[in-house]
C-alpha cells in the first residue's frame, strides 16, 4: 500500500497572526489575505500553519477564499510554545540594511529580547521599529520559531547600564580584547545579554561604564575584526552553543 501523504505537507506556508490563537474560525485580511490567496494561490481546503507568538503552532484549513478576506478553519495545534533561551542582544543601531539583517539573524538564532543601545559613536539615531519588527517575523515564519523577539524601544547606553538587572549576566564584545567567548560563556547564569557596539566600538569612557557593571565580562570573537553585525551574530552563536541551544 502507498504511504500516506504527512498532513499538513513541509511546504505548507506558515503565517504569524496578531491575534490569540484557538480551534474555530479566523479571517484574513489585507496584505496577509494578498500572500495567501495572490502568491501562494490557496484554495478552499488547502492548509496553513498559524503562530501567534504565545501559544504554540496551529493548523489552518482554507474554508472560503475572496480576494481580500479568507477564512481559515482553525482545526489543531501543532506544536506547544518553544522555549525561549533568556538573552538579550543589546546591540548598537548601524546603518540600513545592517540593522535589518541583525533583526533578523537574532530572531533565526533564538534571542528572546533585541535592544537597540544609543552609544557616543552611533551614527543612527532613529530606527524605523515597524521595519526591523516585520523583518524578525518574516524570519520567524521561514525558520520555524513560534516566538518572535521583542523588540525594545532604543536605550542611551548610560541609562542601559544604570538599570541593569543584577541577576542578569553581561557579555560585552571588547574590541580591546577580552576573554575567550566560548569559555567565558559556558555555564554560568541562564539569564543573560550580549552587547554590541557601533561601528568603530565604544570609546574608553564607554568601556570603563560598562566594565563597572557588576557581573559584565569582556569578551574576544576571535583574532579577526568583526563588523558590528558579524559580531552581533557571533556572539549569540556562540552563547547559543554554550548553552546547548545547539
């Protein structure tokens, strides 16, 4: 006898909703609607999978399609909430493009928590948060993650540094040189960030802020400079591995 088909099928496109998810039905509306019926040509009983953020992966049925609404029969959860590893990537705003891959490489590799810092050498000042939100969730969509990052509205590093939580450790990627991240990074507290400077680094004064911060460790990604968004990736990699996220 042939096998049966896995249902829903691997190609089955996967959407993130606003809305709380649960069994019945759901509308689909505007550009999500477009995606759905315009691109991938859905037709009544085609599948989708739906995530909200919060509660895990559902199944999605195509009951009716027009050509801007659809209504999705919600007819089963698919996976429970993932488990969000508890880091924060605290990273400095750098130019367009660069700041929309970081977004989106943080939320590939597992971050919890993305916060834009201000530093004395950021040459970007205002982020388009709508943008760099979209880009994490395109991201969530295509690698599988039921949780999108926060995003954090931008901070001034000193303020950062002022209300750091002490039960939070702080890994700082020193262009001066530091501690091997691999080893600084295993074990250690499970709740944890890493920062990120702008391009050029931060300054003497900056350095010293942060290295007064109880708990902050200086860390070294290798011989090779980095650029900020090379780093940024690095860095999490790495702290992903230490903590068998890999």
């Amino acid at each position: 006898m042939p096998a049966t088909p896995a249902w829903p099928p691997q190609s089955t496109p996967r959407l993130f909703v606003a809305t709380p998810l649960g069994l019945g039905p759901l509308r689909i509306d505007g550009p999500q609607a477009h995606y759905l019926g315009s691109v991938m040509r859905m037709k009544p009983g085609d599948p989708v999978k739906l995530f909200d953020g919060q509660s895990g992966e559902w199944l999605g049925v195509a009951a009716s399609v027009a050509k801007r609404e659809l209504i999705l029969d919600v007819t089963q959860q698919l996976r429970e909430p993932e488990t969000v590893p508890d880091l924060w990537l605290c990273a400095a705003p750098i130019k367009k493009g660069r700041i929309d891959w970081v977004a989106e490489k943080a939320c590939e590799l597992g971050v919890a928590r993305l916060v834009p810092v201000l530093t004395r050498r950021t040459v970007v000042d205002r982020l388009n948060g709508e943008r760099l939100r979209a880009h994490m969730i395109e991201a969530a969509e295509q690698c599988g993650r039921t949780a999108v990052p926060e995003l954090a509205e931008p901070v001034k590093l000193t303020a950062l540094l002022r209300d750091w939580p002490a039960e939070r450790a702080l890994f700082f990627a020193d262009e001066t040189g530091g501690a091997p991240a691999l080893g600084a990074m295993r074990g250690g507290a499970a709740s944890a960030a890493i920062l990120i400077g702008p391009e050029g680094g931060f300054d003497e004064d900056e350095r010293a802020a942060i290295r007064a911060v109880p708990g902050a460790v200086a860390i070294g990604l290798g011989p090779r400079i980095l650029r900020a968004d090379t780093a940024a990736a690095a860095a999490v990699a790495i702290w992903m591995a230490s903590r068998g996220d890999w």
